[in-house]
C-alpha cells in the first residue's frame, strides 16, 4: 500500500484524486487550507481508515514521520475570480512557498513529486495548438498574472531540485477540465453556464464569446495524473493534459442551452483573457499511451447531474 499526499484535496480536481486512490488501495493524506476547497466534497471520506484530512496551508513547511511515496502538488485557488484580486498575494504564495515547501517534502522523503501547472503557462498564446516546448505569451504584470507567473515559477523551481537534488519530478499542464466536484460559484464556465441554465437565469457570455477553450472531463485528467506519476523517473514532462476538441464559449453556452434551456446575455471580457487554448497532446499519447475518451456531450451530462444537487446552493455571483 503507497502513502499518497494530496495537497488542494478538497478542491475539484483534489477530491476526484483522492476517492480514486483510495478505491485503487492507497492510503491518502489530504492536506487543504479548504480557501477553495469544501470539506462538503471529501465529508463522505472521513469514515474510511485510509483517508486522513489534516487542514494545512502550504505555505508553511509540513512534516510527516512516516514515508510517504507520491505527492500531487495540486493546492492552489484556480478560477479567475478566486485568484486575482484581494487573493492574488496569496495566490503567488501558495505557488512558489507552496512548491518550495513540497518539494522539501518529497526530497526529504524521496517521495516522486507531480506539480498540476496549467495551460496558462502559455498566456495569451500565440500559436495553436500549444506544444510544451512552446514558450508561452505571458503578461507579467497583468490581473492573471499572480497565477500564470507563480505556476511558471514553481516549473522552475520543480527542474532546480531535479537537477540540484536529482528529485523525481512530474509537471503535467492541465487544461480546463471540469465534472462532479466542481464548486458552483467559483465562477468558471462550465459550472457557471450550467448553475445559470438550471436555475432560469441568462447565461453569462464574457465578451463575444468567440474565444475558445478546450474543456477536458475530470476522469479523463485523473487517468492521466496517475499515468504521469508512475511513469519512470526519467520522464519529468512538462506535459500537456486536456481534451484536444476546442469550442468557442459561446458555443459551449448553446451545447448547454440545448441540454437546460435559457438565453444568452454579454459581458465585458475580463483582461488578458486568453484567445483561445488548445493542447497538442501528441506527447501524452506517445509516453503515457494516454488520450481522453470523454466526449463534451457525455461530459456534460454528467456535470449537470452532479451539479443539480448543488444548485441550492448557487448564487450567481460571478
Ligand atoms: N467565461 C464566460 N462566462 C462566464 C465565465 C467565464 O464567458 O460566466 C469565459 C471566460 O471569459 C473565458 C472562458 O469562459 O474566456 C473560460 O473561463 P474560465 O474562468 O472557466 O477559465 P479560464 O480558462 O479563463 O481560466
């Protein structure tokens, strides 16, 4: 049995880790501040005798006498509107402390180490589809910039302790991904558009709505976390982890209004809101043998039967 540390195991992407590695026979250490994350997600896990919460910021050091075998850096604030603003400090911390503090862990514990870093990486990009050796179009300076810049900063620091320390290091780019778990009013698209629809209210198109994202389903990105972790100690990625099929978000809206029913309505943009995001995942399927097998139809299906228990509790906020 591996001991697993799970940091941001209450949020999204956290709690769908978590209850897959527990049913695969692990025993998992979920750390969270729960900022984003919801002890609601992971309340159900608290009676299994494998599963332990400790609540934690990392960006303070953590220790643990026992080994511990992987980590899955996954902790830190990821919509927009959680992030920037009053957070952004914050955010920048969780990122770079964060990392540093984690992989002080893993060294100490000769742990293997995965970093959820994001396609924001590659900013505003400016070529498409996005290949991980493509550099990236980042504002330093900008509103999304306390996330792009401090996901950009622990990458770095990740490859210091691998050529430094010679740590086991994993860093997969996660592009949107969305499913069962997702909080109703963090404001991302998906969960926002299906809140709204399910709750009679127009759907919130941000500008004209011809920017585009490609939106990956939750298992499929669970499948290829655990994939990336177990792999040799000679593959680090970067790795690029998303569903490859790109939609406008307007077209997103009218999938979703088919599916609930509703109306648009238009937004400002916010700033520095990418044009459009589409992974090129031809190394995920040559190293991993890994490609995501959820179309956004069956995807959304899902969602929005998750999301109905959860509408109670939307408010339309963001
Ligand atoms: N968006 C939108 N309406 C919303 C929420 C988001 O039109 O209610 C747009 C947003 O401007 C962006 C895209 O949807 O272009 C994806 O936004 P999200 O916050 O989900 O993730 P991002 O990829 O920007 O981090």
């Amino acid at each position: 049995m591996k001991t697993i540390l799970v940091t941001g195991g209450s949020g999204f992407i956290g709690t769908n880790l978590c209850i897959r590695l527990l049913n695969e026979g692990n025993r998992v250490l979920c750390l969270d501040n729960n900022y984003t994350g919801r002890t609601e997600n992971i309340a159900h896990l608290f009676s299994c005798k494998n599963f332990i919460f400790i609540e934690h910021d990392i960006c303070n050091p953590f220790h643990w006498d026992e080994k511990i075998d992987q980590i899955y850096n996954l902790a830190c604030p990821a919509s927009p509107p959680a992030y920037q603003g009053m957070h952004a400090i914050e955010t920048t911390k969780t990122c770079v402390l964060g990392a540093l503090n984690m992989l002080e862990l893993a060294k100490a514990h000769n742990a293997v180490i995965l970093q959820a870093s994001t396609s924001e990486v590659y900013g505003d990009p400016l070529e498409s589809p996005q290949k991980e050796s493509y550099s990236g179009n980042v504002n330093p300076i900008g509103v999304r910039s306390c996330y792009d810049e401090g996901k950009r900063c622990a990458e770095s620091l990740f490859f210091d302790y691998h050529r430094l320390y010679g740590v086991n290091i994993k860093i997969v780019r996660i592009f949107n991904t969305y499913g069962p778990f997702m909080n109703p009013n963090d404001g991302r698209v998906v969960s926002n558009f299906i809140c709204q629809a399910l709750s009679g209210k127009a759907l919130t198109v941000y500008g004209d709505g011809r920017q585009t994202r490609s939106f990956c389903y939750i298992d499929d990105l669970i499948d290829v976390l655990i994939k990336t972790i177990n792999s040799p100690k000679s593959f680090t990625g970067p790795l690029n982890a998303g569903n490859p099929a790109e939609f406008s978000v307007k077209e997103l809206a009218e999938c979703i209004i088919d599916k609930i029913g509703g109306t648009i309505c238009y937004k400002d943009l916010p700033q520095d809101d990418p044009r459009q995001r589409k992974p090129d995942i031809s190394l995920a399927m040559s190293a991993l043998d890994w490609q995501p097998k959820i179309s956004l139809d069956e995807g959304l299906d899902k969602t929005i039967a998750y999301l109905k228990t959860q509408i109670h509790l939307f408010n339309n906020r963001n």
